[in-house]
C-alpha cells in the first residue's frame, strides 16, 4: 500500500511539472521570447480558445523580439544610409564650388601670364624702337643739313617728332647747340608748321 501511495505522489507532482513547465512555456510565448503557438494551437482549439498574440509592436508581426530587434536595425540602418546620402550630396556640391573656384583662379593666373607677356614685349619693342631712334638721330645728326632735312621729308611726322626730340637730348648732354632749329627753316612751311604743332600738343610722344 505504501508503495502505491508513493507512486501516486510521484504522478502527480510529475503531472504538476508537466502542467507549470507548460504554463512557462505559454507565458513565455505570450512575452515573445519563444515561440511555441504552433504546438500549443491544437489544445486551445480543443477548448475553442484564441491563441494569444504576442506583444510585438509592429502590426503585421507575431510578437517575435528578434523580428523586433531586426526591424529596429534596418530602421537605424535606412537612416544611417540617408545621412550617408547627404552628407554625400553636401560633399559633391563642395567639391563643386572648389572646382569652380579653382578654375576662376586659374583662368585669372593665365590672363595675369598673358598681360605680362604683352607689357614685357611691349617694353622689349620700346627699347629697340628707343634705341633705333637714337640710332638714326645720330645718324641724320652728321648729315649735311639739306640731306638730313631730305630725309626726315621722307618719314611720318611721329618718327621725325621721335629724332628731333632725340637730336636735342643728344645736344644738351654734349652741350652744343641743336640743329633742329636750322632744320625747321629748310623745311616746306606747312610741313614744319604740322610738325611742330604736333610737338606743342604732345610734349613727350604721339600715339
């Protein structure tokens, strides 16, 4: 008799096992953290009962936490990659204003390049026209007056403007008297006239 009774025991607390380790699993179904629906479904249909659903906060999900969990990385993910895209697009439109920047620079740089280019050759056909100048100035300088008048005739008005102006730089650092008086006198009236009117207005050089 004892042996039964002890038996007995033994079903029942094996029965109460059964029974709480069942009632963990379905709470802990219920919290998310298993999954166990599928096995228990039959029973709550045997009883016409619902199964219950989990707590899951997405609407179309069955309360699973990793789905959860999964979703929430995706979330951060997408937003991450958006922040991504416009940090992306900010650095595009920089790359763009430096670009743009450093081609105005550049073009600036050759136009600077090129106006110094034109003023050096400028200066280098000033020197060589100067030293011509003086050359020929020299040149008329010991003709006989009539030839060296017969030959200024024979140039434009600014090139004898240039000589004259020359000729007389040239007597007052040799300190003698200048020619270019006498000059004038063999000269046609109307020519010496247009010379020296062209001289009056201006006093260093014509255009």
């Amino acid at each position: 008799m004892a042996g039964r009774g002890t038996f007995g025991r033994v079903i029942v607390l094996l029965v109460l096992i059964v029974l709480l380790a069942a009632a963990g699993i379905l709470w802990f179904d219920y919290l998310g953290i298993v999954e166990s629906r599928k096995f228990f479904s039959p029973l709550y249909s045997l009883f016409g009962m619902e199964p219950p659903r989990g707590v899951s906060t997405l609407p179309q999900e069955d309360g699973d936490l990793d789905a959860d969990r999964l979703a929430k990385r995706l979330e951060s993910i997408d937003l991450r990659s958006q922040e991504l895209d416009l940090r992306e697009q900010e650095l595009v439109r920089k790359e763009g204003e430096i670009l743009q920047v450093s081609q105005e620079v550049e073009d600036r740089l050759v136009s600077v390049e090129e106006r110094e280019r034109t003023f050096t050759e400028m200066l280098r056909q000033s020197d060589d026209r100067n030293a011509n100048i003086r050359q020929i100035a020299n040149y008329i300088n010991g003709m006989p007056p009539k030839n060296a008048v017969s030959n200024l005739l024979a140039m434009d008005d600014q090139d004898i403007i240039d000589i004259l102006r020359a000729v007389e730089a040239s007597a007052v650092q040799a300190g003698r008297a200048s020619s270019v008086a006498y000059w004038f006198s063999l000269m046609p009236p109307e020519r010496a006239a247009e010379i020296q009117r062209k001289m009056a207005n201006k006093p260093v050089s014509l255009p």
